[in-house]
C-alpha cells in the first residue's frame, strides 16, 4: 500500500515472483488476479480503491496546465504592436456606452456628480486592468483568463472561465451588432424596421426581436471575414475607427466646455419648477439640487452602473501571441488605455451635465438631444458617426477575443479539437472565428438580447475575480510551482506515495513537520514561499472567496437594516468584517515570490482582495432570473466538460503518459535495483519473469 505495488505470479502458498506497479496491474486485465501486497488488509480494499478514485477525480478537476513563455513558439502572426493594441482596448471599451450611458446615469441616479461616478467605477477597473497586466507579463499566451486560471488554479476553474468568456463575447456581438443597425436605421428615419416589420414580422415578444435583423447579421458576417483574413488588417480598420471616435469625442468635450453654463451644476428647486411649468416633456427627479442631488448613495449606485462601460480593455489578454512583446506590450496598453477610456467618459459627461440640466437629460440619445437644446442640429451628424464608429470599434472588440478563447479551450481537448485549426497563410484561427461569427449572428438576428445583457456582466465579472485570485496565488508560490514542468499543488495526494523514498530528507522531514503548526499562518520560519506556504495561500484565497461572496450578500440585501442600527445584521457584517481582516493578514504575513517581471500588481494582497469584492459584490446585484439562466448556461458547459474536455484533455494526457511511462516504471527500477522487497534467491527469477 505504501509503494502502490501488486504481487504477482504466487498464490496463497507459494511466494511471488516479482512485484509491478498497481497502474501497470490494471493494464494486465482481469483474467488474472493478482494478490494484495497486505492480504490481512484486504477488507479495506474497497475503501481504499474509492478514496483513491475519489482522490484521482479531484486531481483531474484541478491539474495545472504547464505553458511555455518562450514568445517565439506560436501558431499566430506577431504582427500587434503597442498603438495597435492600445487602439484595440480603447476601441472595444469606449463603445456605445459614453454616448447613451452617461445621460441615463446622471438623470435617474447621480446628476453632475455622474464625474465623481466615473472616477470611482475607473478606479475599480484599473484594479482589474492591473491584474490581467500582472498575467499579460507572466503568461503571455492566447486565451486571456482562460489560461491565467488554468495556469495556477485548475482545470475545472478555467473551463468555468472560458466557457462564461464565450458567452459574454457571443451575446457582447450579438447586442452591438443589434445597436449598430437600430443607430443606422435612426439615421435613416427608422425605414429599415418599417420594411421589415411590415413584411417579416415575429410575434413573440420576450424572447424573439419584432423582425429579423438581417442588417445586423450582415455586418456581423463581415467582420468575420475580416478577422478570419487577417490580424493587421483587421488592427488597421480598428485603428481607423477609433481615432475618428476620439476625434468626435474631443468635439463633444470641447464644445460642451465652451457652450455649457456651471450653473447647471448648481441648480435650485426654483429652476427645476421653471422647467416643470415650461416643459411638454416628462421631466426627470430633482432630488436635493446641486451637484450631487442624490447624494452620496447616488454616486455609489452611478458607479456601479458606469463600471460596466470600462469592460472591454480584457480583449488586449487575448492577444498574447499575436503582440510584438507582448510581456511589455500587454500591461502598457492595458493601463493606457483604461486612462484614455477614464479621461473621455470624465470629459464627456462633464460637458453633457453642463450643456443642459440633469432631470431633462435624454435616456436614449442624451448627446443629440443636448446639442439640439443649444440650437446646434448640424453637430447631431457629427455625434451620429462617432456613434457608429464606436459601436464599429466595439464589435470588432468584441469578436477579436472570441474565437481566441475557442481556440485555446480547443488546442487543450476541453472544446471539439477541430475548432483549434489555424489557417496556413494568415495564421488566424479561422474555424474558432467562423463557428463564432455564425453563432453571434443567429443570436443577433432572431433573438431579443435585451433579456440576456446581464448574463455578460456575469461572465466578465467571474473573469476579473478569477485573475485577481490567481494573482494572488501565484505572487506567493515557491519557484518550483510556477517554473517546474513537473511540480503540481492538485498531485498533492500521489506525492503521498513517494513518502518512503524521500523519508530521510531533512528538507522534506522539517517542511512535513513545520506545515502542521498553526504559527505558520502567522509567523512563517522562511523568508522565500515554500509548498505549506504557498498551501496557506491556496486555502485562505478560498475562504477569503466564500466570505466576500456572504459579505456581499449581507451588504446588497440587508444593508438598510445595517444603516438603522439593527443588532442582528450587524454582528453577522462585525463577524464576516473581521473574519477577512484575519485571512487577509494571513495573506499578507505569508513571504512573496520575488521573480522579476516586466510588470507587477503594487500593494499585494491589498488591491486584488479589494478588485475580487468589488467584482464578486457587483455579481451579487444582478438578479435572481439572470442567476437562473447562468445556471442553465453552467449546467450545458459543464455537461459538455464531463462528458468530453475531462477526456480530452491534453494535460490529462500528458499526466496520464507520465505517470504510466515514467513514474511508475521508476519506482518499480528502483525497488527491484535496491532488491528490498524479495530475497537473494528469487531476485534472478523475477527479473526474468
């Protein structure tokens, strides 16, 4: 038991002939039974033999997979260079959001002080954006957060990623492809949905559009094209699009400075009354006047709204073997371009606040609207091409990154392999890029995606909380974890079994005995991580995990009681309040790995503890029916990894290869070599058998 040895060519009388490895027994058949090494034991083999498949289960969920970081070795054109991945994630993230998003904000939740909105809600992305460039430096792969939690938290934990990845692209081009048609067709006098509404009607609303978007599904498949034929090329239009959004952008920005009136940041109830008896049109809330009219809880809830407009710069992650260097190349465009985004919503929403007051502002096309309420129509076109050419930038935002995340899911055997082919001459992963396309397009033609926008947010969401735990994790893991091709935390229970072998290390001895102590959470004897140190981490990130998620929960729904001062709630927020502020020291008191990267996340474990409550808090708002539908989404991905990935996997092959050809034939050279196991007499007529 203790060798993972069976017996064979004996019986119950005569001694054995030799010993072989209990995985190698299993390749024999069951035409011949051999017997246990430890007969009188024989009644908990049973038991036994269900741990351990238990123990190989959880070994599978968890395998680490091993990459590679020489940026020469990729399948894809490293054509990207730092402006074209710059372009890229301000393209994909300065979308239709800073055109719509900041009038709906400040009328119904934060008035002017929607200013203050955007700084907090950049500042929380920039957490995120900080971690995803951590891993741009570390792992500069294809696949974005996919591969970052499969390099150091396990394969069940990518799958779940990338399988929410695909989503939140797939309905993220779907509902832009939708936008981009009905803001063309606005332009058109709405001639486009009255042709096809009149002759292609669909009545079922809910769940199917009111006709079929054929627009839409025609600009989708020529995007498509587009990336399917070419990374540059494809880098070129983005560039295009986006410095003629920017262009628009700094128009609005200037122009609302220059005809805009600060009064309008310190409006009165008088002027709100003004507006009521002079105005045909509803008039939004008023609140307190000034320039934050709903006070502090307000802003708060604005920010919350407005962070989803800087999710986008992620696209950049998943360009890792397509960027020039990307280990540089990747955490300057990622940063630079959320302080772009940050500066053109801040600028943006600051001029709409003080072109016109904020309870008249328009939900649906604030921009157009203000410009029309200064007598200036002509800008209304202006604002209608920075329009399309943002909804243009963020679809192709959109899909860049999707076949992407397809592909790598594909080249590791947890999707259909054949979605893994790349195209000889353009190096693009064209089937990923068409199934994806087509899919989308589906979506965006018959399908109503106003129901299913916040299935994206929970995809995104549950990405950025994963990389900042795997930053977390892997900040304070010995060398041999992140560098060894051999070494996994998820072989924690084979490693076990090589216990005899490495007995009368003292190395191993002290760290086996030191990894018992309870002051090794507080007081750790080493100044570099070792396996119990980097085991604390992997413990604490999930508890730490499961408390902000209850955290969270108490906060969203009870946190008016918390306010009134009811004991019950608060002591259940004191508790989870300290029991974080323990973990979170045991985090921090644990030594750091300190390898050299190009870019490091400042102020660990601080601001990735802070970026997975902020996200996992956002989780917890949406609602039950969106919690619903992911978990039917869950349930399909899962289905598909249980029945094929697990199978497939090529890290599941390779471990499985290894532990076959190599680790067990080794251990088995090594006890018939020490000839410990049988006598002088038999040693010759084992070896022979």
């Amino acid at each position: 038991q203790t060798c993972d040895v069976v017996v064979f060519g004996g019986d119950s009388e005569q001694p054995p002939l030799g010993f072989i490895s209990l995985r190698q027994a299993e390749r024999i058949g069951s035409d011949r039974t051999p017997w246990l090494l430890h007969p009188s034991k024989a009644k908990h083999t049973s038991i036994n033999m269900a741990s351990k498949i238990l123990a190989n289960f959880g070994n599978k969920l968890t395998r680490r997979r091993i990459v590679n970081c020489d940026i020469t070795e990729t399948r894809f054109v490293r054509c990207l260079t730092t402006l074209d991945l710059i372009s890229l994630g301000v393209g994909s993230t300065l979308g239709a959001g800073v055109y719509v998003l900041a009038g709906e904000v400040a009328r119904e939740k934060a008035g002017p002080s929607i200013v203050l909105c955007f700084l907090i809600s950049a500042f929380a992305s920039i957490l995120a954006g900080l971690c995803y460039a951590e891993f741009g430096a570390r792992v500069p792969k294809t696949g974005s957060a996919y591969v970052y939690s499969y390099v150091s938290v396990g394969e069940i934990c990518a799958f779940i990623t990338g399988w929410n990845l695909i989503l939140s692209y797939v309905l993220g081009t779907a509902s832009v492809g939708r936008a981009w048609s009905s803001t063309f067709d606005r332009l058109v006098d709405d001639k486009i949905s009255i042709f096809f509404e009149k002759h292609l009607m669909m009545d079922l609303p809910g769940v199917l559009s009111r006709y079929p978007d054929i627009f839409a599904v025609i600009l989708i498949l020529l995007l498509t094209g587009l990336l399917a034929f070419g990374v540059s090329e494809s880098a070129l239009v983005n560039k295009i699009f986006t410095a003629i959004n920017l262009m628009v952008l700094c128009f609005i920005i200037v122009s609302g400075f220059i005809k805009g009136d600060i009064k309008n940041w310190q409006l009165t109830e008088a002027d709100f009354n003004e507006t009521v008896a002079n105005s045909s049109e509803p008039v939004g809330r008023f609140g307190k006047g000034g320039f934050a009219p709903f006070g502090m809880y307000g802003v708060l809830t604005g920010a919350a709204t407005c962070f989803y407009a800087f999710v986008g710069f992620d696209c950049i992650a998943a360009t890792g073997e397509e960027a020039n260097n990307p280990q540089k190349s990747i955490p300057i465009s990622i940063i630079v371009s959320l302080m772009i985004c940050l500066v053109a919503y801040f600028g943006v929403s600051a001029a709409l606040t003080l072109m016109m007051p904020y309870y008249i502002l328009d939900n649906q096309s604030p921009l157009p609207e203000a410009f029309k309420y200064l007598d200036w129509e002509a800008a209304r076109y202006i604002v209608a091409l920075g329009s399309l050419c943002a909804l243009s930038t963020s679809l192709l935002g959109a899909m860049f990154p999707m076949p992407r995340i397809i592909y790598s899911m594909a080249m590791d055997g947890l999707l259909f392999r054949f979605l893994g082919k790349t195209h000889k001459k353009t190096k693009t992963p064209v089937h990923a890029t068409i199934a994806s396309g087509i899919i989308a397009a589906f979506m965006a033609m018959f399908f109503d995606l106003d129901v299913l926008i916040d299935l994206m947010s929970i995809g995104t969401l549950l990405a950025y909380s994963l990389v900042a735990i795997c930053v977390l994790i892997l900040r304070y893991q010995p060398d041999e974890f992140i560098n060894s091709d051999t070494y996994e935390m998820a072989s924690f229970k084979e490693k076990k079994s090589n216990l005899e072998t490495q007995i009368n290390s003292e190395g191993y001895q002290a760290e086996d005995k030191t990894s018992l102590h309870l002051k090794l959470l507080f007081y750790p004897q080493k100044s570099t991580p070792t396996k119990s140190s980097g085991l604390i981490i992997y413990i604490s990130a999930g508890i730490l995990s499961i408390l902000l998620a209850f955290i969270s929960v108490v906060i969203s729904n009870f946190y008016q009681e918390i306010l009134e001062g009811n004991a019950l709630w608060i002591t259940l927020f004191l508790i989870l309040f300290v029991l974080i502020m323990v973990i979170t020291f045991v985090i921090w008191k644990q030594p750091m790995n300190d390898v050299s990267l190009t870019f490091k996340v400042p102020f660990v474990p601080f601001l990735p503890i802070i970026s997975v409550f902020i996200n996992i808090y956002l989780m917890i708002m949406l609602d039950m029916e969106t919690w619903a539908m992911f978990g039917i989404w869950m349930f399909l991905g899962l289905f598909i990894y249980f029945v094929y990935g697990m199978h497939h996997s090529t890290v599941g092959q390779r471990h499985e290869q290894e532990a076959a050809e190599l680790v067990c034939q080794e251990k088995m050279d090594k006890m018939l070599e020490s000839n410990t196991l049988i006598g002088d007499g038999k040693f010759k007529e084992a070896e022979t058998t």
